[in-house]
C-alpha cells in the first residue's frame, strides 16, 4: 500500500503515447471498416478460400473492440491532478458533448435515414421496422437495442455500440481506480475477470478499460515500454492463435484465457508498431487528425452496407475467384472511409459547427 501512495494519482499521456493513440485511433477505425465491408454474410461463401482468409484476418480485426477500450480507459483517468469525484464529474461533463450529444445526433441521423428507406425500399431494412410503423417503444430503443435486448443488440447506428457500452463502463471509473491503484497485482482481477467463459454482458469490455486505467497509474512512461522490441508480443500472439485454432477441451474454459491472451499480446504489438511509425511520421501529427476519426467511424456502415450488398451480388453472378472476393473487399472498405471523408470535408466547409458537434469536438 505504502508503495502505492508514492505514485501519483493519475497522469496525462507523453507526447510519444500521445502520437501513437492518435495514429491507432485511425487503425481501429479502418479495422472496424474492414469487419463491415467483409463479403462472407452476404454471399455465403464460408467455405471458399476468402472465406477462410477473413475466419483468419479476425484474429487481427477484432483486436479493434478490446484496445479500443483500453485506450478509452488510459484517458478518462489521464490528469494532471489528483482522481477525486469531483475530477470524475468534470470529466461526465466533458463527455457530454464528446460521446453523448454526437451518440444522440448520429442515432438520430440513422432513424431518419432508416425512416426514408422504408418508404421506397421496405424490403431492405430486414429487422428494422418503417418508421411509420414504429411505436414510441421501438424508437426508443434505436438509441440502445434496435435489433435485440440489453448488451446483446447494437443501437440503429450499429457501430456505435462501442460507445454506448462505454458509457456505461465508464460510470464505474471511480471504482475501478480505487482498485488499481490498491496494489500492482491489482492487475489480475481484470485479467480473471476477462477470461471467465459464457460471459453475460460487457465484462471483457469493462476489464480493458480498467487496464487502461492501471496503465495510467502504474506505468510511469508508456513509451518507455513502447520502445521494447516487437518480437516478445508477436510471438505470444502468434501462439494464442494457433491454439485457438485447434481443437480443445473443455469449450469456453480454454477458449477464453486463449482470447485473453492473443488480445493481450495482439494489443500489445498493434501499440509498439504504431509507437514506431508515429516516430517515423513526425511532419504527421496524429493528434491533430483525429477529427475525422469518430466522423467516419459513426457514418461508414451506410456506405459499407450499399457497397457490401451490391458488390456481393455482382461477385457471385459472375462467379468472382476469392482473389476478386479479397479485393472486393479491401476497395469497399477504402471506398467507405473515401466517402466518409468526402462527407466530412463537405460538412466542415459549409457548418463547420455542425461538423465538430458530429465528430464530438466542439467547444
């Protein structure tokens, strides 16, 4: 305990983890992309060489979800002073108008377009009702669950899950802070919690976010650790995945700890890679570019969708190769974010102030 009070409480990031956050906010965002503009759903084609490469490519993908919250957590405790409740209230205003108000206006943007579509094309909504046919309940529930019930559904603006589930974790930041900053092996009860099986909601969710919140107040430097050599983490994940890939027992109890691990060590070399390029990039500042991020990253399931279900349909009529599958599906990803940025440009030449209420930044 006595070596836990000599630290301080909490600190802002390093100008060097300051650069690789804002360089990873931009992979997670097109990894995110990528698992939306995949062509396996709308085609079928699981058994197919591509089908099997994007089984594969998940293992990379999906680290987008666990270092998002991670991140997510490192700065909602990240202060130069002291994590009192009083900081923690300032900080629930400060995400007033950077998660909820850009949460409710883009939900509300999605409804909308919803509503249009289902008067000229009602068949292509699938689970979501016309908007005419909505009752007050059911509109209520696009801002949380459109699809399903509680954790399990996404809001009519699917993506945003992400930040919903975060913020609610991050009502619970008070909490896990005073239990990382108990004692360094304060580290394993995220861990455990972690890799328990058959979990019910966001636990994985919430254990990286108080990761993030013990690397804040246990790791002095991040780009220190940063700097270590790449190899260790790639190893470790590279092992994780194929065990993962092999037949085990006991289902879930092997299964979970093995995610836990290849998401560990996944996140780990994702973070290192990027602390280097970031160095390697200084005419680039990350920080300043993350404007767009969260614009593209909430708008891009409109675009990602059209292409995906188009450029299916085209695929398996004339009978497309995986390699063109692949393809396909890189340019669909590209072309989403490309149109995304389009849109943004647009929005910031002519209501800028808009644009910065949509992308979570205005002041």
């Amino acid at each position: 305990m006595a070596e836990s009070r000599a630290l301080p409480l909490n600190r802002l990031p390093d100008s060097g983890t300051s650069r690789t956050i804002g360089l990873l906010r931009w992979v997670l965002m097109f990894l995110v992309v990528l698992i939306h503009t995949n062509l396996v759903a709308d085609t079928g084609c699981e058994g197919t060489l591509y089908g099997q490469l994007y089984h594969y490519a998940g293992h990379v993908v999906w680290l987008a979800n666990p270092l998002f919250f991670l991140i997510s957590g490192y700065l909602f405790v990240a202060s130069s002073e002291a994590f009192t409740m009083k900081l923690f209230v300032r900080k629930c205003r400060g995400r007033l108008r950077t998660w909820v108000v850009p949460y409710l206006l883009w939900n509300t943007v999605f409804l909308l377009f919803y509503g249009v579509v289902g008067l000229l094309l009602p068949s292509v909504l699938g689970e979501i009702p016309p908007l005419g046919e909505m009752s007050f309940a059911d509109i209520l529930r696009a801002y949380w669950c459109i699809r399903g019930v509680g954790f399990n559904s996404g809001p009519i603006d699917g993506p945003l899950w992400f930040l919903r589930d975060l913020m609610v974790i991050a009502l619970f930041t008070p909490l896990f802070h005073r239990i990382v900053r108990i004692h360094k092996l304060s580290l394993l009860l995220p861990l455990l919690l972690a890799s328990l099986p058959h979990q019910l909601g966001f636990e994985s969710e919430a254990a990286c976010f108080c990761i993030g919140c013990w690397l804040n107040v246990w790791m002095p430097s991040l780009s220190e650790w940063l700097k270590r050599p790449v190899w260790p983490p790639l190893l470790l994940y590279v092992a994780a995945v194929v065990a993962l890939e092999l037949p085990l027992p006991f289902g879930g109890w092997t299964d979970a700890p093995l995610l836990l691990l290849r998401n560990l060590s996944g996140m780990m070399l994702f973070a290192r890679l990027a602390y280097r390029v970031a160095g390697h990039t200084p005419a680039l500042d990350w920080r300043r570019l993350a404007e767009p991020v969260f614009f593209v990253f909430a708008l891009h399931f409109i675009f990602a969708r059209v292409l995906t279900k188009f450029s299916a349909r085209w695929l398996v009529a004339h009978a497309v190769g995986s390699a063109g599958f692949a393809a396909v599906h890189l340019l669909n990803a590209l072309l989403s974010v490309g149109c995304c940025l389009l849109v943004f440009l647009l929005l910031r030449r002519f209501t800028p102030l808009s644009c910065r209420w949509f992308s979570g930044t205005a002041k």
